[in-house]
C-alpha cells in the first residue's frame, strides 16, 4: 500500500480537480487498517491514477460506472507500538521492502484498555499541502482558483475512523452503534486552510478492549441449529417467527423466561424440561466469560434460520 510521502502529492493534485475521496479504517481490536480510494474518470484527463497499481500492491481494483475506480486495502498495525511511539502508524508493504508509516495522531493510554487519540488536522492539511499550488501564483490568481476549486469539492476528502469496543468521548462522528469514531477532513478544508470547517484538532477516547459484553452479538452455526432442531423445534408451532428469552445466570443457576413470537404477537411458553437449554446456555455463558464478554442477565433472540443474538442487560 502507498501513501504518506509516496501518495499524498498525487491524492493532493486529485482533491484539487475533485478527483478522489479516501476512507481509512483502523480496526482496534484486530489491529487492521482497511484503505479505500475512490477516484472519478476525470482524474485520467490528468494523467493520474492512484489505483494503477493497486493489483499489483496486494489490493482490490473495482470498476465504477463512471469510468473511475476504487481500490480497496488491507494492512496491519500494531497497538504496542503506538503506545510505545505516542502515535498512530501502519506497515506500508507497497515497496520492495517493508516500510512503517507514520500519521500526525498521537496515541496514550488514558487506562488500561482504552486510549485517546489526538488528530492534528493542522499538521494533516499542511503535510498534503507541502507541494500544492506554486509559491510565487499571483494572490488574485490563487484566490480565483482557490474559490473554483471549493465550489467542486462537494463532500469528498478524508474519513479516518477507528472501531473498539465503545467510544466514550469525542468531537468526531460517532457510529449508531457507539463503536466507530469517524474523523472527517473534507476536501474543501484540505484546498483553504485558512477557512477550513474542520476542529484544530479531532480527539477520540476509546475503549478498545472489555471483559463485558457491552453491545448486542449475533451467533450464527450449527450449534444453534442443532439446539433448535433437538430442543425447540418439537415444541414450536408450525410458523412460528423468533423465541425470546429473558436469562439470568448466577452463581452457576439459570432463570429463563420464554416467549414464542407468532404471527407477530409473543405467547408465552414453557417447555416440559428445560434442562438441556439452560445446560446449553451455562455453556454458552461460560465460553463467553472465558472471551471477555461477560453478563448476567441478556435478552435471547432465536430465529428459525438458525441465529441467536444475545442483547445484554445486566453484568456481573
């Protein structure tokens, strides 16, 4: 993958003709930077394509309508690291040898298990601005560029987000689900500094790690099919569209409360042993304490396709 240093002076020619729009996606817990370029036909007018060599650097070259393109990336980073460096940097395998690159956000861990990070947007704009327009352009002549170039921005520039187990303090974009952070540096900002939108700095305090399982999940294989083909199946009516369980574990005992969802109405249901299905939850409880997402209490969802989603309500 290119870009700090090797790609920047040609994203920053592109932003200028409102070619290209870049989304960075920094996974926390999997330590994964996933890189998307999207850029418009009009940047082969220019005689520039960031994507030219995308195939070849490991990526994935889509075709769009409009006779552009969209590059999509996959690397890795390293948690330590940042820490250890005080900022926020990812393995450019693009050259022939393996390469760090670094981007003007610092890193520190504020607890264990959640850091903050600090987007310097000034120190971001000026890196893409360090060999833009020339230097000695005419003041009326800049400014009339300038101001044509910022009527064609639109909303393309840069999305910089990062996802971990919760975001709990920040002035970015923050995701319905409370995970993913986005910072967002538009294209307009990046052309006119002096007049930009965007904050001085983008700060994000994130929890990248939990021993609580803090948003729903959704399970999916065969053991939730063999559970409902051996345990629940023969109790069912025909038809019937999800079963809901309010659990509670404690102290190794389960209480269940169960609702048959038919016909979009709940009806109440009790099963002549439910042995077999709080044994099957204490084992399901127990492996997920062991992957550090505990609860005591959760609202269970079956669905006959054979998924259970777990929305916890209580921890321990």
């Amino acid at each position: 993958m290119c870009f700090f240093k090797q790609l920047l002076p040609v994203v920053f020619l592109l932003f200028l003709n409102g070619c290209v729009d870049v989304n960075m996606g920094f996974n926390l817990k999997d330590e994964q930077l996933d890189l998307r370029i999207q850029q418009s036909a009009d940047s082969a007018k220019l005689g520039l394509n960031p994507n030219k060599k995308c195939e070849e650097k490991g990526g994935s070259l889509i075709k769009t309508s409009d006779g552009g393109s969209i590059c999509e990336q996959s690397t890795q980073f390293s948690m330590a690291a940042w820490l250890s460096e005080g900022k926020v940097s990812f393995i450019d395998g693009s050259a022939s040898t393996t390469q760090i690159r670094y981007m003007p956000i610092s890193v520190k861990e504020v607890e264990e298990g959640t850091i903050k990070l600090v987007l310097d947007v000034n120190a971001f704009i000026s890196e893409l601005n360090k060999d833009s327009l020339p230097s000695d352009m005419p003041p009326p002549m800049k400014e009339a560029m300038l101001e044509s170039l910022k009527r064609d921005a639109g909303n393309q520039g840069f999305h910089i987000a990062f996802t971990g187990e919760q975001i709990k303090e920040t002035n970015g974009k923050v995701s319905n689900n409370g995970t993913t952070v986005t910072f967002y540096i538009s294209m307009s900002d990046v052309i006119d500094p002096a007049h930009k939108q965007s904050p001085d700095n983008y700060t994000a305090t994130i929890q990248t790690r939990s021993d609580k399982l803090l948003v729903p999940v959704t399970i999916n294989g065969p053991e939730v099919e063999n559970f409902i083909s051996n345990e629940l199946q023969n109790q069912l009516p025909r038809g019937w569209q999800a079963v809901v369980v309010m659990a509670e574990v404690s102290d190794g005992k389960v209480s269940m409360m169960s609702d048959c969802i038919l016909n979009g109405t709940a009806h109440r249901i009790t099963l002549p042993d439910e042995r077999a299905s709080k044994a099957a939850l204490l084992q399901l409880h127990h492996q997920m304490l062991k992957d550090g997402m505990q609860w005591k209490k959760a609202k269970l969802t079956i669905k006959p396709e054979g998924s259970l989603r777990i929305e916890p309500l209580e921890w321990l």
